[in-house]
C-alpha cells in the first residue's frame, strides 16, 4: 500500500514538473521566432532587400521540403518569401 502511495506521488511529481516545463519553454518558441525572423532578415538586406523591422518569420510547410526551407517573412514594410538554399544565395519573392 505504501508503494501504491509513493507511485502515485511521483507520478504526480512528473505531471507537475512536466507542466512547469512546457509553461517556461512557451516564452523560448517565441524567442526562436524572432530569432529566425532576424536571421532571415539579414539575408535578404545582404542581398539587397529591404526589410526595416522583422516581424515574424514562419516556415511554410505547403511549399517547403525537408532539404529547402521556405519562409513567409513579414517585415515593417513589406512580405516576403524566402527559400533558403545552403551554400547559395536565397530565392526571395516580395509578396503583395
């Protein structure tokens, strides 16, 4: 019965710890976010883009395969599509 009691706390125990975890990583995703945004952004203006203030950038699953990224980048004054290429200058398409 002891032993019932001990699992049962431990269990509850990871439940808890499992949710506090998931609650401080939530603010870490958006993080990883603007730090996309940021990197992507830095590409286009060394390729001659104007991009004043990324926003947010977000893979486009529809479009992309798992060897070619693509991304929606949304900047302060304007949109863009970017498909990184490794080793290659990115393909960027200014959305309207």
């Amino acid at each position: 019965m002891r032993l019932l009691a001990l699992s049962t706390v431990a269990v509850l125990g990871a439940a808890l710890a499992l949710n506090a975890a998931v609650t401080v990583l939530s603010p870490g995703a958006q993080a990883q976010e603007e730090v996309a945004a940021s990197i992507i952004a830095a590409q286009i203006r060394r390729q001659g883009f104007t991009c004043d203030k990324a926003k947010s950038a977000d893979r486009d699953p529809g479009v992309s395969r798992p060897d070619l990224p693509v991304w929606t980048l949304d900047c302060g004054n304007a949109s863009y599509r970017v498909q990184l290429v490794p080793n290659m200058a990115a393909k960027v398409e200014k959305l309207d």
